[in-house]
C-alpha cells in the first residue's frame, strides 16, 4: 500500500537519501563513544595515565560534537522531505477531486474527503519527517551494538536471545490490535468534521430556529465517538512502553548479576562491563524505536488507505471519446435519454427523454418538485452522463467535446447560488479573467446588477465576504448570472435562478436575454410568469416529458400547466 505513494516523494528522493546518510553516519560515531570510554577505564584509569584520557576525552568529545552537527542536519533534510512529500500528495489527491464527476464525489462525504486532503496526509508527512531517524539508525545501531557485544563477551550478549524475541512477540499482538482501531479513529473524525461542517453552513438555521442546545447534543455524540475511538486505540499502543521497560530492566538486571560474577572470577574486566552495559542500552532504544517506528506504521497504513481510496477513484466523466471538435451553434438533441444516479437502482430519475431546442431558442422547463428538472440540464455539461441514449449539441454527442470546452461553451447558474470569499469583480471574473471593464457593464446591465452596485461605496472592488455574505439573495443571484453572461456562451441554463428576484426586475432580466439571439438559453422556474414568453415550454412528470408547447397552448390543453397557472394565479390574488 505504501508503495502506491512512493512517487510522490520522487522530486525529494536527494533529502531523504541523504537524510538517511546523515542518520547513519551519527549512529557510527555514537557507537564509537562506548569503546572510547572503557578504554578510559580500562587502560588510562588502570594505568593512571593522565594524558591518555585527555586525548580519549577529546575523542569522545568530538564525536559527540559529530553527531550532534550530523542530527540537525539529518532534521533539515528529513523536515524537507516529509513536508515536500505532503505537499505533493495533497496537490494531486485534490486535483484528483476536481476531476470527480458528481458521482464520483457522492461516494465520499465532504467531511470525509477533507479529513484525508488534511489529517491522513498530515499523518504520512509526520512519519516521514519523525520516521527515517528510528527506521534507519534503529537496525544499524541494533546490529552493530550486538556484533560488538559478542565481540566484548559472547556468553553475556546471550541474554539478548532471550529479550529480543519475547520483546518480538508482544510487539506483533499490539499492532495486530491496534491497526483496526487506528482506521476506526479516522472515520470518527470525519463524522466531527460532518457536524460541524453542516453547523456552520446552517448556522443562521440554528439560530433562528434555537436549536443550538440540539446541534450541541449532536456533536457531543460524535466527539464522544471520537473520544472512544481514540482512547482505544492509545491505550492499546501505550502497552508497548511498559512491556519494552520490563523486559528492558529484567535484561539489565541479568547482565549486572552475571557479568559481576564474571568480574569476580576475573573472566570480565569492569571497564567492559561499562561498556558492554552501554550498548546494552543502545540495544534496548533501538528495539524500542523499532517498536515506535511499527505503531507509526500501522497509523500510517491505515490513512494511507483512506488516501489510496480517493487516488484510485476512477472519474465516471472523462475525455476518452473527445476529437477535436467545437460548440458552434448551440443546437441540443435528446435522444431517448434514460438516467438513474446508481446502477443498481431500480428505477429511472428520467425515462424516455426526447427534445430538440433550436440554436438561439428559449425554453421553459416546469414541473412539479422531484420531477428531475435538475437532472435533466446537468446532463448537458456532463455534470453527470446518461445511462441510456445520447445528449448531443450541434448534432455531436456530448461525450466527444472535451469536457473543458463543452462546460465553458455551457454556462449554468447553479440552483444554490455561491459565491466566493473577495470582491464582487474577482467574482465576476471567474466568468472570464480577461473580461474587460467593458464587458463586466455588459453583463451586469443585463443581469440587473447595474441597479444595485452603486450602493457598494466601493462599487465592483468592493468585499463580499465569505460566501457573499454582504449581499442579499436576490443580488446574490444576480451576480451569479452576470458570471454566466462574461463566459458568453453557446448555451445559457438558469436553474430556477431568479426565484429571489422581483417580477419587475426578473422582467428586465428576460428583456436583456432576448438580446442574446445567437444563445440557447434553458430556463427551469417554479413560476409561469418566469417561462411564458419562451419559445417552447417543456412540462416534466416523474421523470418523463408530459407536454411540450407555447404558454398559449399548453394553457388550452394542458391540465398539469392549468393547474400551476390557475394556483400562482389564486396565490397572487390572496
């Protein structure tokens, strides 16, 4: 699993490389402190020779001072490495995001999809930046320290035969216990994020509604959830502290009794003895590294899977059918278009579809709530892709324009309108980045917007806050059709998107439109007065087209229309 990331630390690989030269290069020289020191014990102590243990003094110190240099620099490297390794696979795991149909997104919560862009890759980046130090000098100091033990005094390193595989044995049952619990901690996060994430976005809801005591109870339950989780998991992993101090302890303890006693029959010097306790320890850490080094591990494994589910994700929408091809007219075909959002649901969102709208032409779509009006447009820019029949412009399906061109040739103002954190022309701008002063006049004149910008004292350079916060709905809504209008597309579809506006105002918005000759333009309401003047109105129930005709004569022959207008009518008289 691991391996499936390996990539993404290639721009890097030099900084790790070296970050492990440096690792083990401070391990040698700290290994070589030890024989230093029973030399001074052994030779200048025995033999009272003052300048000996300078000049071993001296060497201790500058290895000291060696490994010292050694680990900043094995710090620098490994800090570069892990947080240039993040920052790679965040980059790609979001591009990765943006390329997802709405299919694709529907799979993960977006709760869920932010916990694995932020904290799962926090977690790898981590263990690289803390991991190479214990994961390369814990088997050189482990093995060096042993070779030297069996050098200084074979029958004593015995005891390690014993430790190390009771030490082994523990250590396989914690990560075996603790790697479920680890994956249960992170999906218990995304569950925080869901909660607060939906708290925020509501929270003017919450607030009218006093629900905050509600909101409080359920965050409460998850963060418990959370809680638990967590506690499980560390407490588990905590256990491998108390087992290595034990047998840690139990070891010294063995090579204190029998080397004393190998000291008394003069079969051990006490100079080795210091210094085979001293890579006795070096020993025991390094163990105890590699113990910590596989509960990182098993942390990392667990969000290195939650981050290979989003890399694996195969995009339901893609370019495999485009040719170079381009939108000139406008010109949209139905043909027996079937969709369902699942393949294994039962039953079609829309049956049977068939519709011609002529390039330039206005159409009214109505319907009542549920009847897949939505649904319906999305397919045109591959929001999502039939599953039966063909959607074609200008006589070509959908699915041989790339899906950049056909989305640009495509504007859409969404049914929730959004808007984004900056100022009201780098908003408008996402339309067109190049649009001129000229242009952005054009649109917002069209769009009504021209009626209400002289309010803002800084007029188009002026903050809107985080997701337009500073204007009311109906500007709101506004400001997203004038965005639309800048991309100047071929086809211009407004998904109930002047239900925040006034009649007077929503009439000067149609009067503009009318302008635009050479764009088809698709009009889903929810009121009559919105769709009467187009050139053909689409009526759709439960998914399939129910009746396809001018204001006049769907008016005369259509009971589902006479019902809506005779209703608006009676509402408006109230």
């Amino acid at each position: 699993m691991l391996k499936r990331l390996f990539p993404y630390m290639k721009k890097y690989q030099k900084y790790l490389i070296l970050s492990c030269i440096c690792v083990v290069a401070e391990t040698v020289f700290e290994l070589v402190i030890p024989i230093l020191m029973a030399d001074i014990i052994d030779v200048g102590v025995a033999n009272a020779d003052k300048d000996y243990i300078l000049i071993k003094g001296a060497q201790m110190i500058a290895c000291a001072l060696i490994s010292l240099v050694l680990g900043v620099m094995y710090a620098r490297y490994a800090a570069t490495a892990g947080q240039g390794f993040g920052a790679e696979l965040r980059k790609d795991e979001f591009r990765k995001v943006q390329n997802f149909s709405f299919a694709n997104t529907d799979h993960f919560s977006t709760s869920s999809l932010i916990t694995r862009l932020t904290s799962d890759v926090t977690i790898l980046q981590t263990a690289i930046s803390n991991g190479v130090r214990p994961l390369v000098r814990s088997p050189v100091m482990l093995l060096t320290a042993l070779v030297l033990t069996f050098t200084i005094n074979a029958k004593l390193a015995v005891v390690f035969m014993i430790a190390i595989p009771i030490l082994a044995i523990g250590l396989f049952v914690i990560v075996k216990k603790v790697g479920p619990l680890y994956r249960l901690m992170q999906s218990s996060i995304d569950k925080v994020n869901t909660i607060v994430q939906e708290n925020l976005n509501a929270i003017r809801v919450v607030k009218s509604y006093v629900r905050g005591s509600y909101e409080e109870e359920k965050f409460e339950e998850v963060n418990e959830s959370l809680r638990n989780a967590s506690e499980r998991a560390f407490s588990t992993s905590v256990w491998n502290m108390p087992l290595f101090q034990m047998v840690m302890y139990a070891t010294i303890l063995c090579i204190i009794w029998f080397g004393g006693n190998m000291i008394f029959i003069n079969d051990m010097k006490v100079g080795e003895l210091t210094g085979f306790l001293s890579y006795v320890l070096q020993i025991l850490n390094s163990l105890m590294m590699i113990s910590n080094v596989f509960l990182m591990l098993t942390r990392s494994l667990a969000s290195c899977e939650r981050i290979v589910e989003v890399l694996d994700e195969t995009p339901d929408i893609d370019d495999s059918l485009a040719v170079t091809a381009q939108i000139e007219e406008g010109r949209i075909d139905f043909e027996h278009v079937y969709f369902k959002y699942k393949e294994d649901a039962e039953e079609y969102v829309l049956s049977d579809i068939t519709l011609h709208i002529p390039k330039g032409s206005t159409i009214g779509i109505l319907g009542g709530t549920g009847s897949a009006k939505t649904t319906l447009v999305q397919l045109i820019p591959r929001l999502y892709d039939v599953s039966e029949g063909t959607v074609c412009i200008d006589g070509r399906n959908v699915k041989e324009y790339s899906i950049e061109h056909l989305r640009d040739a495509v504007g859409m103002v969404l049914q929730k309108n959004t808007l984004f954190s900056g100022t009201i022309r780098e908003n408008l701008l996402w339309g067109d980045e190049h649009a001129s002063q000229e242009d952005i006049e054009w649109a917002c004149h069209i769009a009504a917007v021209d009626e209400f910008i002289d309010h803002f004292p800084k007029g188009y350079d002026s903050d809107l806050g985080q997701g337009g916060v500073n204007v009311s709905g109906g500007q709101k809504q506004r400001l997203c059709i004038a965005r639309a209008l800048l991309k100047r597309p071929k086809v211009l579809i407004f998904d109930d998107s002047t239900s925040a506006v006034d009649t007077a105002t929503e009439a000067s918005i149609r009067q503009g439109l009318a302008s635009l000759s050479e764009t088809t333009k698709i009009i889903i309401a929810q009121r009559v007065s919105s769709v009467q003047h187009a050139d053909q109105i689409v009526i759709l129930d439960d998914g399939k087209i129910h009746a396809i005709g001018t204001h006049d004569e769907l008016l005369a022959h259509d009971p589902i229309y006479q019902d809506i207008s005779t209703s608006q009518q009676e509402g408006a008289g109230l």
